[in-house]
C-alpha cells in the first residue's frame, strides 16, 4: 500500500492551495524552450494530484495554471499552454475518474479557445461523482476578479509556492485570510511527494491561532 504522507490527523480535510512557479527557468537552464518547462511542470502536476488522492487528510488541491496576467506573455507560450492543459485533461481526466478524483475549473472560461473549454467541460462531467479529491485547476484566473464577482472557494489551509519568489500574484487573496503560507525555492517541475510531505509537515507544525491567545485555538 502507497503510504499517505499527511503525516499527522487533523480535525477536518485540508485544502492545499499550489502557485506552481518556476517551469520557464527550469527549461532555460537545460537549455530547452519554455514550453518543455510547462511540459515537465504537468509532470510534476501528476505527481502531486495522485499523492493528494491517495491523502486522506486532503479534501481539495487548488493549482495556479494560467493566471488573468499570464496573457501578457508571448502568444506562442500562451497556445502552448492551453494546448498543453487540454492534452492532459484528455489523458488524466480518465484517470482521474478512476481515481475518485473531481476535476473542476475556476476561473473565467470566455476567453479560453473553444477546444480548451469542451475538454474542461468533458472532464468536469466525466469526473463529477469523484469523492476522493476535488482537484480545482485555476484557468485565466484572478482573484480580484473572483472576489468582485462573488466566485468563491472554501478556504485555504496550506498555499505552497514554488519557485522562490514570496507573493499571492492575484491567486486566492480572500481564501487564503487564514492559510498557512510555504514558499519553496525549488522549482515546479523539480517538485517532488518528499516536497509535499515537506510542506504538510510544516503546516502541521505551525499554531494556527485565528485570532485566539497561543494554545486556546486548539483547546
Ligand atoms: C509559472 O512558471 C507557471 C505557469 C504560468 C504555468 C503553470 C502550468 C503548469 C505547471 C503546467 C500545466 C498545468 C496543469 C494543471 C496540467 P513560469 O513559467 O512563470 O516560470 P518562470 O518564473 O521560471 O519563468
């Protein structure tokens, strides 16, 4: 049996939250073109969705895919990226059917090119019963459009960023009022299960007060 790396019970399920940065430098320092670093970043991605199905202690995993600003990057990089997001949803939609693992989309979806909106759609149907996971992939997402146009998501418990940079960059300001914030200087497709063991353990290690003196939270 794969072990689950939650590490420690908590009272209820968590929602991580994942700002996946760092996929452009990982390529440029192989020598490849960014769009290898995206590809190796949905690697990554399946590694992390699988390790948070198998997690018990994770009700929800919510990834940073393409930001509202993110149009501001090169034409080419931007259709490679979608072109990339409706590939896997095509190969990992099934699986994560089996899985138990339900896929949703937030962010806007009036922009996004016709292909990559009926994948999203297929996938969102194939995969509605899962039960173990809700996987939330953020797609032309900002947060101060969500917030505005009042579509929110539950909290979040734990929000890693990768790629060593410490900022929000527009992802879930309202949700994450409490979360627990991890910054990591490893880069996206260099993360590993041991990364986010490493992450869960932190969180895990911290007092979460919610405005209450030290030790009352927890009593
Ligand atoms: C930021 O790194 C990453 C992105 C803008 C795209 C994230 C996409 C993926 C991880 C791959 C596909 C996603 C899914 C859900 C299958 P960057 O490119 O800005 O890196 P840099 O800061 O090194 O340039």
């Amino acid at each position: 049996m794969t072990p689950t790396f939650a590490l420690q019970s908590t009272s209820s399920p968590l929602h991580v939250a994942i700002i996946m940065d760092g996929n452009g430098r990982w390529a440029t320092r192989r020598g490849l073109p960014r769009s290898a670093g995206h590809r190796a970043g949905a690697r990554a991605v399946r590694g992390a969705v699988e390790a948070a199905a198998r997690d018990p202690a994770i009700a929800a995993l919510t990834l940073y895919a393409f930001s509202a600003d993110n149009w501001r990057r090169p034409a080419p990089e931007v259709t490679a990226l979608f072109r990339l997001l409706a590939r896997f949803l095509a190969t990992e939609g099934p699986r994560c059917a089996a899985n138990g693992v339900r896929v949703s989309v937030i962010g806007r979806r009036d922009r996004l090119p016709a292909p990559l909106v009926s994948a999203i759609a297929a996938t969102e149907a194939a995969t509605a019963a899962g039960s173990a996971l809700h996987l939330r992939i953020a797609l032309d997402y900002s947060a101060r459009w969500a917030i505005g146009a009042g579509c929110l998501v539950p909290d979040v418990d734990l929000l890693i960023r990768t790629g060593g940079e410490r900022r929000l960059s527009d992802f879930l300001l309202w949700e994450s009022a409490y979360a627990e914030l991890v910054f990591l200087d490893r880069l996206w497709p260099d993360f590993t299960v041991a990364d986010f063991a490493g992450a869960l353990r932190e969180f895990h290690a911290r007092e979460r007060r919610f405005g209450h003196l030290p030790g009352a939270a927890a009593r």
